[in-house]
C-alpha cells in the first residue's frame, strides 16, 4: 500500500515527507483495518512533520482526521462490522485507570496515544485503529466534509467551551483556519458576536461570509471588549494582544497543541481584573461524541446550519497540501481524497 512518512523533520522547504510502499497493516485483538477515503490536514501534521512536535514513532505516517471502511476486525471487536463507515482521530488510546481518566479528563492521561504521532495514520490507503477510541460518522456527511470535524471540529468545540463565552457573549478568534472557522459557526449559532484576527486575507474574507462582525489583521484593534477569545494560531506574540483587548473577566483559551514562546506578561495590562488564559489539551472521546451529535444535527439540517469549507488534494499530493498549510494558501480546512 501507499503511505508518507516523516522521513526526516524539518521545514516544508526541506521535503520532510516521503511517499513509500508499506506492507498492508494487519488488525490486532480490539483493533479494525480501515481503508482510508479521506484524511484532513491539521496543523498538528505540520507541527509533526517540521520537528516541532519530534515523531514518537520513527518513520511516522501522519494523519488523524480519517474517514475510512473497515475492512477487517481484530478478535473482540464487537461495535463496528465489515463495510462501517468509521471515524479515527487524534486520541487513540489511554490507560483507563489513573486519576485524570478515572475523573473523565482522559485527555491529560500521562500514558495517552495519538493517532500520526505514536501510531501510524491517515496519510496512507489503510490504517489500523483501536475501535474503542473510533466515531461512527453522521450518515448524511460526504467523506470530505466529515473528515475535519474529527479534529479541527472536536478541538474547536472543546476550546470554545474552555473559553467560557457569556450567553450572548463577543468573542475574538485569532487564526481561522479548518478548526476556527467551525468553531465560528458554533458560537454564532449559539448566539455570540464575532471578531476575527487574522493575517490571511482570504480567511478574513471567509469569517465574513460566515457571520462574523469583523475581520482584521491579527493586531488590529478589536471593535468592541471581548468576553472570551480563542487562539488558533501557533504564534506565541499574539497572546498579549489577544489579552489587551479581552474585558474584564475575559478568558483566552489557547487551542494549538504547540505555540512559540509567550513574551513576557504584564500584570496589569494583561491580566488584572480577573483576565486568564487556558490552554487546550487535546479532547476526549466524550467531547468527540458530543461534537458529533451536534455535527448530526447538523446534517440533517436543523438550525443551526454548518458550513465545512474544504480544498481537497489527492493522496499523491500530501506534501504539497501540508507546504499550503504552512504558506496560510489553504482556504477552511485541507482533506487528502484517496482514490
């Protein structure tokens, strides 16, 4: 089968990818073989293939928003049957047992694994998973369209909600790419003004023509005082910014598995009055349903609506979509179409 790996980290001009034959992978006890149809590119891919994030697994395939068939099972598999239609994404596994699982946080479990980090992923024709962390898919989604949801949609809504935006609230989000323009579509459905930072103009011109109140460049000043902000965008400088222009009580939350470094905060200017920062730690299976619940909603159509913005690259491709990404030439959300 067909597959990239991260033959040798570094930045997207040093052609850290490689696409390679690999042996078809065979399903262990609990796991399912999944033939891929799509794969999202997430940032976190980028982050993996420049060294940012160094590869636990030598000669990883990244990819972990992939839409797929299972083709096989392992022994015990009992939730999903030949010909499903499953979902793999960034949380593989945990140990079930510690504190932080045993009280729900899952996703700050010491021994978690993820998917194109520590076990192969979707940049490939198949793939194996473990089906207690897979998603059955809302039925009504295309392959495209889902494949996102299974990271930029998921982290998205779980750093909407860490943000603790007010009923009616005004929210800024700096970077709009694949995670923040759902996240957007969330918050304006639930009823939240919208202010956009963003250094892209195509993506300012995208949040606009998703209902935001406005979109400007990623130190403009905000048109009013914002009650909660999120992050997108690995670049530390902005968290000042984004901390200046929160009101009192604010909360900027931080979604980005890796930032630069934070310049130095000033108390009064940026944190007094109760401002504070969160971070986001990847999501568990629980924030994963919940989303895709509401993703379903969605799909059938109920208010409110979601509109998946994509730029669909062949499998062939992947290197190419990944330099888009890090160049900000991806409009919404990138996804790997495997023929």
């Amino acid at each position: 089968m067909k597959a990239w790996v991260v033959e040798r980290p570094g930045g997207m001009a040093t052609r850290p990818l490689r696409l390679v034959e690999r042996e078809m992978p065979e399903p262990g006890p609990g796991e399912l073989l999944v033939r891929v149809r799509a794969c999202g590119v997430c940032r976190t891919d980028l982050h993996v293939a420049e060294g940012d994030l160094p590869p636990h697994l030598p000669g990883v395939t990244p990819g972990h928003e992939i839409v797929g068939e299972v083709v096989d099972t392992g022994y015990g598999v009992r939730r999903f049957t030949i010909g499903a239609r499953v979902g793999v994404a960034w949380l593989r596994g945990t140990c079930g047992s510690c504190t932080y699982c045993r009280r729900g946080a899952e996703n700050l479990c010491a021994s978690s694994l993820y998917t194109g980090w520590d076990a192969h992923g979707g940049y490939a024709e198949f793939t194996v998973a473990p089906e207690a962390y897979v998603y059955a898919l809302p039925p009504t989604w295309s392959d495209v369209d889902v494949a996102p949801l299974l990271c930029a949609g998921i982290i998205g809504y779980r750093a909407l909600r860490r943000a603790a935006l007010p009923p009616g609230g005004r929210l800024g989000i700096w970077g709009f790419g694949g995670s923040a323009h759902l996240a957007a579509q969330v918050a304006l459905a639930e009823g939240a003004t919208v202010h956009v930072f963003t250094r892209s103009a195509k993506a300012r011109s995208l949040a606009l023509s998703l209902g935001a109140a406005s979109a400007g460049d990623s130190f403009d000043p905000a048109p009013e005082p914002l009650d909660a902000a999120i992050m997108f965008a690995p670049v530390g400088e902005l968290v000042p910014a984004a901390l200046e222009r929160l009101d009192r009580g604010g909360t900027l939350a931080i979604a980005g598995i890796h930032l630069s470094d934070v310049p130095v905060l000033g108390y009064q200017r940026h944190l007094f009055q109760e401002r504070q920062i969160r971070s986001v730690t990847a999501n568990t299976r629980a924030d994963g349903e919940e989303f895709l619940r509401l993703a379903e909603r969605f799909a059938r159509g109920e208010p409110p609506r979601l509109k998946v913005e994509t730029t669909p690259y062949d499998l062939a491709e992947a290197d190419r979509a990944l330099a888009d990404l890090a160049a900000d030439k991806v409009n919404g959300a990138a996804v790997l179409v495997v023929q």
